[in-house]
C-alpha cells in the first residue's frame, strides 16, 4: 500500500494487539452503523468461523445498539454483567463505537474521550478488553460532509486509544483507502451518505476480523450467502488486509 493514500494524523496507534488474542466472547456497543445490513457481529461471527479460527458454535458475539446513540447513552456497567445478556462468562473484549459526528466539535470530541476512559475501566474491572471502532467519514450527500473529516476522525480515535491503552480498530481508513481504489464503489447508503451499505459493512466486517484476529481475510470465503460477489469481496478483503496490516506496522 501506498503509505501517502491513508489520511494524515498528528498521532499513529500504539497499541497494535490485543493483549488476549482469539477472543471467543466479543461485545459489540455502538448505534446503527452497527445494526446495518443484518449486524456488523454476524458479519465478523460468520468470517471468524469460514476461516476456521473458532468454532461457530464457541462464538458468543452479543450487539449493544442504540439508534444515532454517543458512546455515553450506553448503561455500560448492565452491559457488561454477563447475565443480563443471557452470557455464561464474561466478555474477553468490548468494542465501543461512538456517535458519527463526535469528532466534528469540541464539546464531543471531549465527550468522547472521557468516555471511553471511563468504559474502559469498568470494562477492564470486569475482565474484558476494550477496544474502539474508527467510524467512516461521512460521504455526500450528508450536509456535514467535508473532505478532511476522516482525518479529524482519525486523530480522535487514534489519540482516545492511545490514551486508555485500547486497540483502535481503522475502518474508517479502510473506506477511504477503498474509495480512493474504486471510487465507483458504493460503501455508504446513497440517501444520506453516513450509514453503510452492504459492501461497507463488509469492509467494515473484514477489517474488524484482521484487526481483532491479526489474521488476513483475504480469501475468506464468507460472502452474506451469494450477496457479496466474488471480485468485490476480494477487493475489500485486500483492503481491509492491507489497511490494518498499514495502521498497526505489521509484517
């Protein structure tokens, strides 16, 4: 990959791991860019176990969504009890995702950044890993979209992560760096450009599964049943693939 294709930031991730790999028991907290095209969590349930990594049937993925929620409208601390989820064990990671706009001001930016700092205590006392999820910039026609949001983004995750010692999963890299490949390419849903569509989840899905797993999705071959074809799940596999590979400097 071209290092000069991914956006600029102040800050780069300093933590590229989790601490506990293969993780069994994921928590996934977040709003819609989540709940999209059949949820996120079985997307990434369903290419962990195409490739073999875990059973399905020893995969216990749970999804926490809130329709246009911040990361703070979550009653995290009722989350993270494995029994109100029906969970025999607790949670070995949490990935937290926050509003689409939290970077775009101040008051959020700040929102967010505390926050998480505050989750990931309570999901580190509980015996779980947090993690956050880098959302994608908006697209048009979305009235808050600017070119440069995805950098704004970028620095806020990454310096948030780097904060609390959490893993920043960069999907909102990974739809810029496929957009600038395949600028045809439709990641967002045409009528608001923010929520993603099919293909971006997908992207989203195998970006999730490298960055968690350290594993390539490339080849995998989950595909949503046939509605995923063959060319564009390799495109964003390779995408996905060699975005994590980039942002965490792995071999």
């Amino acid at each position: 990959m071209d290092p000069n294709a991914l956006p600029v930031s102040s800050v780069t991730p300093e933590i590229g791991q989790l601490s506990a790999p293969a993780p069994s028991r994921i928590l996934f907290v977040g709003n819609s860019y989540f709940y999209y095209n059949d949820s996120l969590h079985n997307h990434v349930q369903r290419m962990v176990a195409e490739a073999g990594l875990i059973e399905r049937r020893d995969l216990t993925y749970k999804s926490a969504t809130i329709g246009g929620a911040m990361l703070s409208d979550h009653p995290i601390d009722h989350l993270l009890d494995p029994d109100n989820l029906r969970v025999s064990e607790p949670f070995q990671t949490v990935i937290m995702q926050g509003i689409s706009s939290a970077a775009l001001t101040p008051e959020r930016r700040a929102n967010f950044a505390s926050t998480a700092a505050d989750y990931a205590q309570r999901v580190r006392a509980a015996g779980g890993e947090p993690v956050l999820y880098m959302t994608p910039a908006y697209v048009p026609p979305h009235a808050q979209y600017r070119p440069d949001m995805i950098s704004e983004i970028a620095s806020l995750y990454i310096a948030t992560g780097n904060e609390i010692d959490a893993l920043v999963i960069p999907v909102g890299l990974a739809f810029e760096e496929a957009y600038r490949r395949r600028p045809d390419i439709v990641l967002h849903k045409a009528f608001d450009g923010s929520h993603p569509s099919l293909l971006g989840t997908y992207l989203a899905a195998a970006t999730v599964f490298a960055s968690i797993y350290e594993s390539s999705p490339v080849g995998n071959g989950y595909d949503y049943f046939g509605a995923v074809s063959e060319a564009d799940a390799l495109f964003l596999q390779s995408v996905a693939d060699e975005t994590v590979r980039e942002f965490y400097g792995r071999d």
